[in-house]
C-alpha cells in the first residue's frame, strides 16, 4: 500500500525559511515523478513544484520560483521542498503527491499535508 | 501558461439528482485531464485520468467525457456521500500542471 507522510510545517516569520519533506513507502520510489501541491486557507488547489522519477528534470510554479527548491533522495525514498524567502501568501497545507509516471502527470496518491504558516 | 476553468463554483442538488461539472482549458491539452475529490480537511483523492477513465476502486456513478478544451465530470446519481469540491487538473503542458478552481457540491 502507497504511504506518503509529510513533515516539517510550522510557523515561520516573512523571510524565513522551511525545509518539508515526504517520507515514501509502498512502491518503487524511483519510477515514478513527484510534486508538491499547497492549498491556502479556503482556497483552492496549486501546484508548485515537480520532479523527475530520477530527479534529473524539476519543474516549478511562477509563483515560486528562485525561492524554493525541490529534491529527493531516492536511496532514503525521500522528496523534499526547501522554502526560502516566505511570504504570507505562501501559508498554505503543503501535500505531497506522486505521479503514475516518471515524469509530471495526473496524481493517484497524496499524502496527509503539512500546514506551512508564514506570519511575524 | 494553460488556464482551467470550473464551472459552476457551488451547486446544489437533491439525492438521486444527475450532476454535471464542466472544466474549460485555455488550449487544446489533448485529453491529459484529470478529476478529484476533497472532502474538507482531506488530501485530495482521484476520480478520473486521461478524460474518462475511472480510477480503480471508484464508484461507477462518475464518470468523465469531453476533449480538446471542455471536458464534464458527471455524477449519474448524487449520493450524500459525493457532498465534497471536485477540482479538475491539466497534465499536457508537464512543465507546469494548473488546477481547476474547484466545485463545491452540496445536497439541498
């Protein structure tokens, strides 16, 4: 059975910085692309950044990049979001959600989130 | 960037009643469309990939049509268990995947 679980979220001051990271079990976490996916209190779904099966090729959203960084460590079946520079608007539940393919597709598992709060 | 629009934002209808919600792409995506559930405070879950196949292990009352830019998720016979907002997703442009803005569904 698929298990993705998420930590690291928390308070954090504007400007701050974050790392999450999503913690895989279930299948063969190498074969397959990887995103992170946030929703803003009472809004809707964003996708911020994706990558690769073999962590080769990462993709991000407008709205974050130059500011966050995403990775993963195949040998601990472990993906990963570096935050820098947080803003408010950036206060979200960050879900972390596998792709049916090795490169960006639709998402047949997500893990739980973790909420992310940026606030001084 | 591919934009996705969601229409209606909320609807409202009675058990039994057969529910349709529609998702417009900014350009042809060739059918890389996908449709999910949320019920509040849930991970999204999935309904439906590549338009109109349906995730395993998913009730046979969804299902998904439509291609080039409009695509339907219908609901053939509202159950209060379907009470939750359902987002459509592109995945044609895999450089930068966009979401639908969502549809709330409510039993009246």
């Amino acid at each position: 059975e698929v298990h993705l679980v998420e930590s690291g979220g928390g308070l954090v001051q504007p400007g701050g910085s974050l790392r999450l990271s999503c913690a895989a079990s279930g299948f063969s976490f190498s074969s397959y692309a990887m995103s992170w996916v946030r929703q803003a209190p009472g809004k809707g779904l964003e996708w911020v950044s994706g990558i690769s099966g073999s962590g080769g090729s990462t993709y991000y959203a407008d709205s974050v990049k130059g500011r966050f960084t995403i990775s993963r460590d195949n040998s601990k079946n472990t993906l990963y979001l570096q935050m820098n520079s947080l803003r408010a608007e950036d206060t979200a539940v960050y879900y972390c959600a596998k792709a049916e393919r090795q490169w960006l597709g639709h998402f047949d598992h997500w893990g739980q989130g973790t909420l992310v709060t940026v606030s001084s | 960037d591919i934009q996705m629009t969601q229409s209606p934002s909320t609807l409202s209808a009675s058990v039994g009643d057969r529910v349709t919600i529609t998702c417009r792409a900014s350009q042809t995506i060739n059918n890389w469309l996908a449709w999910y559930q949320q019920k509040p405070g849930k991970a999204p879950k999935l309904l439906i990939y590549k338009a109109s196949n349906l995730e395993s292990g998913v009730p046979s009352r969804f299902s998904g049509s439509g291609s080039g830019t409009e695509f339907t998720l219908t609901i053939s016979s509202l159950q209060p268990d379907d009470c939750a907002t359902y987002y459509c997703q592109q995945y044609n442009s895999y450089l930068v995947l966009t979401f639908g803005g969502g549809t709330k569904v409510e039993i009246k």
